[in-house]
C-alpha cells in the first residue's frame, strides 16, 4: 500500500492559495505519471493525498524513490513537499474499493515521515533491501494512532554514489493484492480477500 499527501498543505493553501493549488495540479500530474511508469493503480485522490496499490514492494519503493527525485527537479514546487508512506500487508476489497489496516498503516506512515522523504515498514524494508539500490536508515518503532500496534519504521533515501548495485531484480514481496481485473482497465487480476 502506498500513500502520501502534500506537507503543510493547509497552511500553504492560507498563505497563497493560487499558487498552491497550481502546484498541485503539476504535483499530482508528475505522481500520476510516476505510478504509471512503475505499475501502480491509483484508487484515490482525497485532497491533497495519493493513494496506490502494487503488486511488488520493489516496485512501490522505486516509485516512491522516483516520484520524490522528479518533483525536486521541478523549481515550480519547491514549496510543496511530498510525504510518502509504504506498508506491506494484506488488502480487503468492499465494491471493487480497497481498505484495512494495510491502508492505515501506510497513511500513517506517509504521516510520520518528513516532508519530501519515505517512511517504509520494517515488513517493506525486509522484503526489498536485498534487492533495491537504496538505503534504508531505521527511524524506530513507532506507535500507529489509534491501535494498541507499534511498527518498524525505516527513511528509505538513494543510493550513495558509487554504491554497489542491488544483488536481485525480484519482484517478490507484495505489497496487497490488486483489484479485480473488472475493477478497472488499470487493474491486473489476482484473487482478493472479502
């Protein structure tokens, strides 16, 4: 599950509406692109959130690795900071909609982690550290609002340069199933759990 949001949006929104809003649109225009590129399904657009499926953490984590890389070449956002949160759990489908604890967990997440940065769970980071070309620096336990759980929380950030590459190319490690394939033309087909 991959969520994120915009930091301080509101606050951004009290100081320069226009400008805000426009930025936004560029935001959301990039991370809807990005999400194609790396196979994810968008399912939401609340406010000023994103949120996302993929069949493979591998390929939630690059994403959020590039989505976070394209939006800092683009002067026209510097203000606006994109927070990404990734979990790794099962997903319930209700009408064809995705929710549960994955959802939660990677909305709090994406709450917990800095502005422009990815807050991954310990769930994630075991599955694809192995076989990404990042580094994973560990951000604690962290309590989940609203639950009695605690999670392993790690900032997922680029690779040094010059840094060895990744051992496997696996796609392995999901990150939820997706929805039905008649759930939308975007949407690859697996079982899910009702």
């Amino acid at each position: 599950m991959f969520a994120a949001d915009v930091a301080n949006y509101g606050g951004l929104v009290s100081i320069d509406e226009t400008n805000t809003l426009d930025g936004l649109t560029l935001l959301r225009r990039i991370a809807i692109d990005t999400l194609a590129d790396h196979g994810g399904w968008l399912f939401g657009l609340p406010g000023d959130g994103i949120f996302a499926l993929f069949e493979s953490a591998i390929d939630a984590v690059r994403c959020g690795l590039d989505m976070q890389a394209r939006l800092s070449q683009v002067a026209q956002l510097d203000h606006l900071k994109l927070r990404i949160g990734i979990h790794l759990g099962e997903v319930v489908f209700e009408n064809e909609m995705p929710f549960g604890e994955a959802l939660v967990v990677a909305a709090r997440l994406e709450s917990l982690a800095e502005p422009g940065r990815i807050l991954v769970s310990s769930s994630v980071r075991d599955a694809v550290v192995l076989r990404i070309n990042a580094r994973f620096e560990d951000r604690g336990i962290r309590p989940l609002k609203h639950s009695p759980r605690s999670i392993g929380t790690f900032e997922v950030l680029p690779a040094l340069a010059g840094a060895a590459p990744a051992l496997l190319d696996d796609p392995t490690g999901a990150v939820g199933p997706v929805p039905p394939a008649d759930a939308g033309s975007h949407a690859p087909a697996v079982e899910t759990v009702e």
